[in-house]
C-alpha cells in the first residue's frame, strides 16, 4: 500500500521487496545501472542528458540512462554510435544477415536469432558488472 502513493514507485519497489525476503536480501549488489546526472543541491530530480553529458555517459559503463528530453539530438547519437542503429531500423546484431549499403537494411534478412556478438559498449560493461561482484564480495550485506 505504501508504494501506491509514492511517487515513481517502480523505481524502489522490487528493490525493497527483494530486500524484504528471506531468500534474497544476502544476494544483492548495490548498483542499479544507471547513469544520470543530478541536480545540485539538493539531487532530488536527475537533470536531462544532452549532447555534452554523451562522452561521461558512454565510459560510465552503465547499462541504462535517464533522463532524456524527447527528441533531443543525444538519443540520436546513442542510436548511431551504440546501437548502430539507422533510422526507423532495428539495432543489428549478429542475427542480422542482409547486406549494409545505404540503401539497405542489414537486419531486412535474418540468420540465427540467438547469436550474440558482444560489441566494445558491453566490455565496458562486463568491467561494470565485476567491479559491482567485487565490492558486494567484500560486504556482507547490501540491504540498508
């Protein structure tokens, strides 16, 4: 009932629930994966990522980001320079077997759906990833 009238509750409710159980309270890490940047004080609200926070954002290692202006020329750029995505075209992936030209979309001819390729964005994350395992590794609990 308490998470019924809290604001942006999605963003603490599986935590407090897992942190609330028995079984998995002793088995989380403490990182959520995010990047944002903050206000200033009092970092109540996470300031608008732009074109200028790019650079920070991508070494960060962060899975996920927030918050993002709609349309602003920094989702753009994740979609080119990440996600090598082009415009109304899904992200490729080693699935995607078509021919890359300007005219044609890679992902338009499909291979195996469950290969993986792992680009240069999820070594920075894998980094991310065991830095978190190594601090939860030397703490004995992470609910507080």
């Amino acid at each position: 009932m308490y998470f019924n009238n809290v604001m942006l509750s999605e963003e603490s409710y599986f935590q407090s629930v897992i942190c609330n159980s028995p079984e998995f309270k002793n088995t989380t890490v403490n990182g959520d994966l995010r990047y944002m940047t903050w206000d200033n004080p009092p970092k109540m609200e996470p300031h608008h990522l732009r074109v200028s926070d790019y650079d920070q954002m991508v070494q960060s290692g962060a899975a996920f980001a927030r918050m993002f202006q709609e349309n602003d020329p920094v989702l753009d750029m994740v979609d080119e320079k990440i996600l090598k995505r082009g415009q109304k075209q899904a992200a490729p992936g080693a699935w995607c077997t078509g021919r890359n030209s300007w005219w044609s979309d890679p992902c338009s001819q499909w291979g195996e759906i469950n290969a993986m390729k792992p680009g240069p964005q999820a070594k920075k994350f894998n980094e991310t990833v065991t830095n978190l395992l190594d601090v939860w590794n030397s703490q004995s609990n992470q609910c507080k």
